[in-house]
C-alpha cells in the first residue's frame, strides 16, 4: 500500500529533476547550445510556434549557433523573435541561414547566470521537499485509518526521507555541474 506512495513520490520527483535539467539548459552557458534556443516561439503564419518546428539549429562552432529555417519565408519571423528574446544575442543572416555568435560572458553576467542557476535550483529544492511533506501526509492518513502500521509509517518515512536527500543531491550536481561550465571561458 505504501509502496503506491513511494512509486508516486519517485515519478513527481524526477519529473521535478526533469522540468530543472531543462531550465537550466536555456540558461546560457559561454558556449554554442542548440538548447538556448528551445522556448524561442516565432510568429509563423499567425500562430506562436516553437522554433526548432520550423528550423534546424545547430552549433557548428564552440560559439556559433546556426538556424536553417525549413521555409525561407520565415527568417524575418525567426530573427524577430530571437531579438525579442532575452538572449542578449543579435542574429545575421544571409537569406538562407541565420548565424547567432554567441558572446563571451562577461564576470558580472556569469555571476547574474550563476545566481539564476542557484535561485532556479532552490526553487527545484522547495518542490522536492514539498513532494516529500505530501507522500508524508498520505502516509500517516493511511496509518491513522489502520491501513499500515505504526512500524510500516517510521520505515516508509525513512524512505520518503532517502529519496528527498537523493534528489536533493542530484539538484546539487547539477548546480556545481552547471556553474562550472560557465565559469569555462
């Protein structure tokens, strides 16, 4: 019965790792990452569509991303969008394919990113520890209406507890993982 707890607090946990490993793919790093570019929505034909849907990004150089639109039509959408992001980054273009040079941090805005990656960590931290007060709080219902005992309560918090600190430490090696490249020059 508590192992249904425990299954459910597994998957909403990793889906919590998930949403953050994705977030933190977009932040920018000092290098090329096709990823950058994954919320950029564009303006095609009238509806907001996602940009790798109407291009092929790719990062041929340590700090060039190019955009190949699949309709060339599209460049003047694609390129309005990136320039209304908050990428910081102006795109070329030579009618066919869109170069994005991708600027070398400067300290003040890898300390910002860093910042960034650390608040966007802790606000992972405070979703895993509230996933873990809810599979507790199930826990204890079902102990308090005799489903489980005392005994399977105290084993199964120890292990609501075990899988909090194990992704709690995955967060973590992401954060050092991620302040580490970009602190790469």
């Amino acid at each position: 019965m508590h192992m249904q707890v425990h299954k459910e607090l597994e998957e909403k946990m990793q889906k919590t790792i998930r949403v953050f490993k994705e977030d933190l793919s977009t932040i920018r790093a000092g290098r090329a990452n096709p990823a950058l570019l994954d919320k950029i929505m564009v303006e095609y034909y009238g509806t907001p569509t996602p940009l790798k849907q109407i291009a092929n990004i790719s990062a041929p150089e340590p700090r060039l991303l190019t955009i190949q639109p699949y309709d060339n039509t599209a460049i003047q959408a694609i390129e309005k969008a990136i320039t209304q992001s908050d990428l910081g980054i102006n795109p070329s273009n030579d009618g066919k394919i869109i170069r994005l040079a991708i600027p070398q941090l400067t300290e003040e805005r890898r300390k910002e990113l860093i910042k960034v990656v650390k608040k966007t960590g802790e606000t992972a931290k405070v979703a895993i520890r509230n996933e873990r007060r809810n599979a507790n709080d199930k826990l204890k219902k079902m102990q308090k209406n005799g489903e489980i005992t005392e005994d399977d309560l105290k084993k199964a918090e120890d292990e609501v507890q075990n899988m909090t600190n194990k992704s709690i430490e995955i967060i973590d090696e992401l954060i050092s993982k991620k302040e580490k490249e970009m602190m790469e020059v």
